[in-house]
DNA sequence: ACTCCTTGGGAGATCGATCTCCCACACTGT
DNA sequence: ACAGTGTGGGAGATCGATCTCCCAAGGAGT
C-alpha cells in the first residue's frame, strides 16, 4: 500500500529508472517509442506519483514562487496575487501566497519561512518603503528576489511597481477637466512607497496647502473616518482623489450618509481599480494598475542573472477608468 | 559561495553530522551542552540553512498543509483561509492557499498539484457537494483529506462545518421576536452544501410556499439582482435572510437607492460575519462561524489515524450577531 | 570487411538531512 | 576489581529522482 516510486514503474515496464526517467520528466533525450509507451502505461497502471522533494533536491529546483502581500484583506493584494498566480501557471509553476497582517515584524518571518530552500524565488510587496529593507535585503543574497508593486530603500533588488506620479496626473487632469478644482487628497500609509508617492505627486501637482486628509491605514474604515472629516470641515472642496479604493468605499458611503451628493457635490476617485468598484453606488472613477505586465516583467526578473536585479524602480503606466462617481456636474 | 550544508557546520563545530542534526533539529536526545553550544555558533557564522527538500525527502512529511478554497475573492473565504493559518502556523507549520476559482475543473487540478508530495495534508472547501466528490475522494486515497465548512457527497472523508439549520433557526427566531414574518430567503450556489442547507433549513421552517430568491453565486452582484427583484415584485416583504454577507451587502445597496429603508421597512441579515459587514451602513446582522474552533478541530482529523475519517458531517453551533440592519421597527 | 559515429539505454553516483545501529567511556553496586 | 548500566557520539545506510558517465548495437563510409 506504500506509494509507487520510479523504480518500481521502470521494474514494471522492463527498464532501468533512467529511462523511466527520460520518459516521465521529459527529458530532451531519444527514448524507444515502445518503452515510452510501456512507461507511460506502467506509470498510469500503478498511480506513479512524482516525489517533489526528491526532484527538488537533485535539481535544486521546486517550481514554486512565493509572494508575500501586506495584507490579503484588502481586494487589491487578492486581485494582484491572482494575477501573479495566473502568470505563474502559465508557466508550469506554483505560486504560494503569505500575509503580512501589515506588520514587518510578521513579513520578516514569512520571508525567512518561504527561504528555506521551498521556492526558487520570491516576490514581496513591501509592508514599508523603509522598515522593510532589511529582511528583504537578507533574501536577496540567498535567493532571487523582486519587488512587486511597491519598493523598499536598502532592499538590493530590482522594484516593478506602477507609476504613481503619472496616475496622480491623470486623475488631477480629468476632474480639472471636469471643472473640479477644489481637489482634497485623502491619503492613508505614508509608510508603504505606493502611500507616499501618490501624496508627494498630489502635493506637488496642488502645491503644498492643498487639503489633504491623512490616515494611518488603508481600510474602509479609514474611508469612512475621512468622510466623515470632509463632511463636516472641508464644506468647500468639490472633488476627493482617494488613495486606495478600500477608503473610496468607505468615504462615498459617508459622505452620502451626510447628505451630501457624489458626484452631486463632490466628485470621488479611487486609486487601484479593484472589482468591487463597479458594483459600488455609484460605481468609482479610478486607476488601473497593468498587473498582468507587471507580473509578467516580475518573472522575467526573477528568472532573469543576479545582475539584471539592481536595485532600481521600474514604473509602469497607468490607466484612468472613468465611472460615475466623477460624472460631470449634474 | 554555495550554500553550507549541515556536513559544514559540522566540520566547522568538529562533530560529526549526526550530532550536527540532533542539535539543529532538536531531537529529544542528550548531547553535550559544550558541543550544542559550537554546533549552534558554527551554524549562525556560517548563515547555515536547512534543506527542506533533503529533510523532506528523508523524514516524509514536509510541515506544509494545503487548502482549496472556492474563491478568494469572496471574503469570507479569505478570513476563513486566515484562521487556518493562525492554528497551522501555531502548530509550526505553513498553510498553502489556492484558489478554485468557483470551479471544479480548476478544484480537481489545484488539488493534483498540491498532491505531489508537497503537503502533508490537505483541507477542501468543495465548491460543489456534487461535482467535487470523486477528486476528493482520490486524493484522500493518498493523503489525509478534511473537508471544511461545505461537505461533498462521496468524498470518503469527514467535514467540519457550521450547523446551517441551526443558523438558519436562530435568523428566523431573531427575525420572528421582532415582529417581522413576511421574511423572504435570497440564497445562492445550491450546488455547494451550504447554500443548499440554507435553503432547505428556510422553507422547511416556513413552508415551502414562502418566498425564495434564487441566484447562481455569491456574490455582491448577484445580491444587487435580489434587491432590484425584491423592490419591484415583493412588495409585502418585511424582512430578508442572505444565504451569504456578500449577497446582502448587494441587496442592502440596492434597497436604498430603491428608496426601501433598512431596517425601516425591510430588516436584512447576512451570513457568515464578514468583517466589512461592521463598517457599511447601517451594519448587517449575520450568522458567526466558531471559525477557530473548526480550524482547530480540522487540523487534529487531519492529523488522526484515517479510520477517524470515516465520510461524514461535524456540525458545530453559530452565533447570531445582531446588528443595525435588523433593529426594532422604527 | 573494418573503423568510426550515432544513438538508445543502463549502472552507479549524487543531492542533503536523518535514522539506525553500535561503540567507547564513565559510573554504579557488589 | 569486575560485570552491568547508561549516555554521548560517530559511521554508514537511506529517502527517491536525476545526472553523469560509459557501453552496446546498428548504420555509414572507405
């Protein structure tokens, strides 16, 4: 009743477990036509079942890639994760998924988990552009290591995130071609580099007395304190840009709760175009983050010589979704 | 600059593999405290890392269990695949998470993939009491397979999930004690074991005449669809039970913007206490599941000898959460 | 006909950690 | 002083698949 092994496929089929072997992985090397088929045939007969960790240790490969997310509460990282996965599979890989809990102290511990020797590489999307270096510097020196979507100063390694600077653009120039120009920024984490840039682009694109609401978290709940907020003391701002659509959900639901109209009175903008968005009332104007791009440059830089992994920034572009919550002045 | 080997650390402390390995792995056997102590230095100057697939591959089990859950993108599933996480983590292990994307096809090959030696166990949320039997049931033919929160026929192997037709009492009793009886069911996805359970537990304690509003999925969608059904058609409704939070949250949307107040005209719960449920307006009463009672309890069936695994349901007791959307008629 | 290739296929080594013996030494009790 | 007991520690086998040789058979070329 134990499990069928190689040796007992190719004493089946009437040959060594070389060839059993060149059969089964595929090895680029000629094998009779017969004895493959009396392989594959033993092989299906018996239930044979490949032994990962015994391929993993000869070849020193897993076909596993592992990616740790801040936070898998939020529908962002889910959807991100997902494209990853997709991506992975498509090329006969694994992808293993960790939580943070937006905590360093809890990733650096996923990260030191995932290294030992049970993935040929690792994507993070750092929990803090600074506290988070380190670890992710530790890894980079064992193993490939890419950033993803967010970067990590001292992390060592290459970052594939979204261009910030340019989605701050594109939503300023459509509510500015709206007519919006009393435009509040709501801002959440300053922590995580997506958090700061997307303020810095906003603060130097309004100038610095520019309202801004900054909040600790990218949460709903965030959103609804930041509504509130807006409500009662900002009365004369007609747009909010939100900087993660978990606060866009919470802040419309307020502000609409405190009477006041979106996009009636205030125009609303979320930043990360989860899916949610659309079944929201009324659905929200946001940025598109080209993740299956992304995750397909990931791979390659994963895959890709250590030197090729720099530490560095690439920016990819972003593209505005338009929906009702920014529709022109009723 | 390969990596060390434990064959280093113990060239490097002077004692041979075997004592290197007891030391580092911890084995209940009495070693010098004198020679723990260089085995222990030797290993941190080097930055020696253990090889899981060698360990793996000597000892058979690999610390890893996996689960399958029918979508990540309903939140529900992500707590749940949380508090898996807590109790395997607390246990030492590492949980894999994958997702089904609703379907069995991408179920049957998730579990292939996690099969190859990769777990030492496996937990399922079938997406379907049906259809996802015969995977199961192969896999647990090779590996401890538990079943959690949804059972599938002929999967030869025990689940833990909620007691539904409790659940589904202690909704219609909260309901019935506030006055309301014109109560009408939005359930979703009979073809999994809980929105089945749901429906039936519903018309059986109200007659199979009551009023049921069928949808293929669980999701927020979906419960927008009810809303819009439930505003034109059942106009004599007064309050409304979700087979799932991500169907209220839907309906709860669509109510208002119908001009329908709640819990004004019509009181709604939810099912499974999602924690978005807290932050929306007004907050949707629902069903809690002991989710770390089940977790804890799928990870010793798990772990039991498999006759303690005989095909057959764990129910265990919800809680009702009472919340705004179902307060006292105004 | 003989050598030289080409090509299929097998024997044995190998990946790194753990486990099973078994030995050496020290200590106890008579 | 000697057998008996216990304890720390090492040599070698082992897990299962793959890889590196190397050999044998058949075909081509002169």
């Amino acid at each position: 009743m134990t499990a069928p092994r190689l040796l007992d496929v190719a004493a089946a089929a009437g040959v060594s477990r070389a060839t059993a072997s060149r059969v089964l992985a595929g090895t680029p090397r000629n094998v009779d036509p017969e004895l493959a088929r009396r392989v594959e045939e033993a092989a299906q007969r018996l239930g044979y079942r490949l032994n990962h960790s015994a391929r993993a240790l000869r070849t020193g490969t897993t076909g596993t890639i592992g990616v740790v997310v801040p936070s898998l509460a939020n529908p962002y990282f889910v959807q991100l994760a997902d494209a990853l996965a997709q991506q992975v599979r498509a090329a006969g890989g694994q992808l293993v998924v960790s939580d943070a809990a937006n905590d360093t102290a809890v990733e650096a511990e996923q990260i030191e988990t995932l290294l030992g020797g049970r993935v040929d590489g690792l994507l993070v999307v750092p929990v803090s552009a600074g506290a988070s270096g380190p670890a992710v510097r530790a890894a980079a020196e064992r193993t490939p290591v890419v950033l993803f979507d967010r970067w990590a100063t001292g992390s060592g390694t290459v970052a594939v995130t979204l261009d910030n600077t340019a989605a701050m653009r594109l939503l300023l120039d459509h509510l500015e071609g709206l007519g919006r120009h009393r435009i509040a920024l709501v801002a959440a984490d300053q922590a995580s580099s997506s958090g700061a840039e997307r303020l810095a682009a906003f603060t130097e694109a309004r100038g610095a007395d520019a309202t801004t609401v900054l909040l600790p978290s990218f949460t709903t709940d965030a959103g609804r304190t930041a509504g509130r907020r807006i409500a009662e003391r900002h009365t004369g701002i007609d747009a909010v840009v939100c900087g993660a659509d978990v606060l866009a959900v919470g802040l419309v639901s307020t502000l609409q709760r405190s009477a006041v109209p979106v996009p009636g009175r205030i125009a609303v903008t979320g930043f990360d175009d989860t899916e949610m968005l659309e079944l929201l009332d009324p659905p929200i104007t946001s940025i598109r983050h080209p993740l299956t791009a992304m995750a397909e440059r990931a791979l390659t830089l994963l895959q890709a010589p250590a030197r090729e992994r720099t530490e560095r920034v690439e920016r990819f572009a972003p593209q505005l979704v338009v929906r009702s919550s920014t529709d022109a002045d009723a």
